[in-house]
C-alpha cells in the first residue's frame, strides 16, 4: 500500500476557503452522460440529483451560475485527438438528443450557458470573462466526469487564479477508481473538495452575515 502521509510531510493539501464571491459551475450534466450505453457510468446520476439539490439553495442567493455542455462541431475530426480517443464524442452534435441538459439541472433563462468543444470549460470560452465580470473569486465545481472535464476545468480555474470547491456529492464519473483518485489528487494540489451539506451551511451562514 502507497504511503500517502508523504503529500503532508511535504507541506501538499492547504486548505483554500472560500473567497469574497462564488458562483456555481455545472460541467456536462448532459443526457448522455445519464447513460451507461452512451456516456455515463458509477456516480453521475446521484452527481446530478445532488447538485439539483445544490442548485435549490444558490439559485435563491442569486450566485452566478454557469452551465458547461460539450457540443461537436459537424466537421468530422473537429475535435482533434481528443476525437481520436473517444469517437464517440463525435455524436455529439447540436442535433443530438444526448447533448440536451439532464432535467434535474437544465439552466434556468437567466444562467450562462458555455458550449465547449474540449475537457475544460475555460478552453475556447468566454467562462473566465464571465467570472471576472461577476466579480467572482471561488468556483463551486459540480459535474462529470470527476477524472475528465471536471479536472480539466478545476485545473484551469486554479490557473486564472480562482479558488475550486468541489462539491463531493455533486461530481461524477463513469467507474469509481478514477473518481476517487482524481478527487484526492485534485484536493491535494488544486482545489478543496468539501461533502454537499458542509457547502449548504457555509453558505447559509454566509447569506445570513
């Protein structure tokens, strides 16, 4: 068995908090991620009842909120390697049924949407414009899959200089093995990973200040 006390010798996993400002991001909670057949797998549809959950107690704060979906381009090969590696991903076009969001989670008129072609939802985006306009400073991460999009996205989030909170409940990916370590990995060197109700009441307390 690894020794993973290493990660605290070497000083690896401070705790982020929360920042002045949040807003809530909702990666590819798509119909075909519902779907073993398709996309989906493990966790991804308690992931997206929970974040139905979620979304019923930021929506009445009025925190921004941001929807991601992952749309092909018609083109064939317009997605590049990562075509190549998942063909799949190609079905995904504007015209499939599977590219409609879950409807637990769809956006209500007033939320962003982000239509993305690759992992992260900053790539090829105006996401980071339309946090930096918000003012925002802290990203509540919700979506699928924990090892793909998810990770991409909390990467890139660190990098435009936010603070990443997942919400453990709220993240989902098709086999166990690779949602479990890739939240640990993520939790150890980018982002905070905090249960669903220790989000809820933070923001509770928050609201009430």
């Amino acid at each position: 068995m690894s020794d993973l006390s290493i990660y605290d010798r070497q000083g690896i996993g401070k705790p982020l908090g929360f920042g002045r400002k949040c807003a809530l991001l909702v990666i590819d909670f798509q119909i075909g991620f519902t779907r073993e057949d398709a996309f989906g797998g493990f966790n991804i549809n308690s992931a997206i009842t929970a974040t139905g959950k979620l979304l019923g107690h930021v929506r009445p704060l009025g925190m921004p909120i941001a929807h991601a979906c992952f749309i092909a381009p018609e083109a064939p090969g317009g997605i590049g390697p990562f075509g190549e590696k998942i063909p799949s991903l190609l079905t995904l076009t504007a015209d499939s049924p599977d590219v409609a969001f879950a409807p637990e989670v769809a956006p209500l008129p007033n939320e962003f949407i982000v239509r993305k072609q690759h992992a992260s939802a900053f790539f090829g985006t105006a996401l980071s414009s339309w946090l930096r306009a918000n003012t925002v400073d802290t990203l509540l991460v919700t979506g699928c899959t924990t090892s793909g999009c998810v990770r991409a996205s909390v990467i890139d989030a660190s990098a435009h200089g936010l603070r990443p909170i997942i919400v453990e409940e709220c993240v989902g990916d098709r086999a166990e093995e690779p949602h479990r370590a890739n939240l640990f990995d993520m939790g150890k060197k980018y982002a905070d990973v905090m249960p669903l109700d220790a989000v809820i009441a933070h923001l509770a307390l928050a609201d009430a200040a």
